[in-house]
C-alpha cells in the first residue's frame, strides 16, 4: 500500500514538473508567423487596480513588460468598441465572456484593447473565442485629462476566426434581418 502511494506521490509531482515546463516554456515558442502564443495567464496572474478616482495600485512585472513590442497570438472573447457597419474596427480581448455577458468588469490586466490597423474591420464574433495576432504594447495608458485608458494594447495583424465563423456569422445575421424584415412589415 505504501509503495502505491509513493509512486502516486511521485507521478503527481513529476507530472505538476513536466506542466510547469510547457508553461514556462511557451514564452520561448514561436508560431510559424513568429508569434508568440501566449493566454491571459500570462497576463493577468498579478494585482493591477484602478480606483473609481483614476488612481492605479499595482505594479507591472518585469516578465509582463518582456511582451512589450513582442508580437504574439492570444485567445480570447472579442467586446467591439467601434464599429463600421456590422465589422469592428476596435474591440476589447478579454480572457473570458464575464464581461459581456454579466457586466463583470475584469481588472485592467484582463483585457487587451485592439485595434485593427489602417481603418481595417474585422468581423464581430460573439460568444466564441477567437485568437489574435499582433505587437502588444504594456504600460499604462491614460487620456490628455489623466484618465486611464488601458494596460495592454495590440496592434492588431489577424483575427483567426473558427473555421464555420464566417457561416454562422452570415446566418445569424439573415436570421436577424428576417426578424426585423417580419416586425416591419406587421
């Protein structure tokens, strides 16, 4: 009996070792584009407030500020901002859909402002998660009155849609447009 627990002992940390490696490690991988995959892990496993008077309590970590400038791919759910028509042109990357969804807004370093380059859209994807590809940009950011703005802000290069996005994209939107077609004409 002792033996069987010794090895579970063993297994467990060797297998919390060899976790521990792949994550660590994955600063260090590059995508065939050059990215850097990274997850909000990365991002958010620290402190970072702001107060309902604008003040910020935290303190970037230097591994968080060795993304600056670095171009990498992260997944999350999109929250557009400024749209053009039914594209977006700019939209929050948050880890998870809290925010859309329950109004829970997460702390300054669980979401990424982005924004597409050059007055480029995107299409608007809800309740899925997407993955971005861009330069990320760390540090605060605060408006010409002191206001904060953001922590993270991406540059965006490409929105890798899930494969049946676009179809179900373009059938929720007939679908709407037939609803609004059918209260018209009522």
């Amino acid at each position: 009996m002792k033996i069987r627990r010794v090895i579970l002992i063993v297994a467990i940390v060797l297998a919390g070792l060899a976790g521990f490696q792949i994550w660590s490690g994955t600063r260090n991988l590059a995508s065939p584009d050059g990215s850097i995959p990274i997850d909000f892990q990365h991002l958010d496993f620290y402190r970072f407030e702001v107060t309902d008077l604008g003040e910020t309590h935290g303190v970037i970590p230097d591994s968080v500020r060795d993304y600056d400038g670095q171009k990498i791919t992260i997944q999350g759910y999109m929250m557009p901002l400024d749209m053009d028509g039914d594209k977006a042109l700019s939209f929050m990357l948050a880890r998870d859909q809290q925010m859309c969804c329950y109004g829970v807004t997460p702390p300054p370093n669980g979401w990424i402002y982005a924004e597409m380059p050059d007055s480029g859209t995107t299409d608007y994807v809800i309740d899925y998660p997407i993955l971005v590809t861009g330069t990320l940009e760390v540090g605060e950011r605060y408006d010409e009155e002191g206001i904060f703005l953001s922590l993270y802000r991406m540059r965006v290069e490409k929105v890798h849609l899930p494969e049946n996005m676009r179809d179900l994209t373009e059938r929720m939107r007939n679908m709407q447009q037939d609803i609004l077609d059918r209260s018209a004409s009522r």
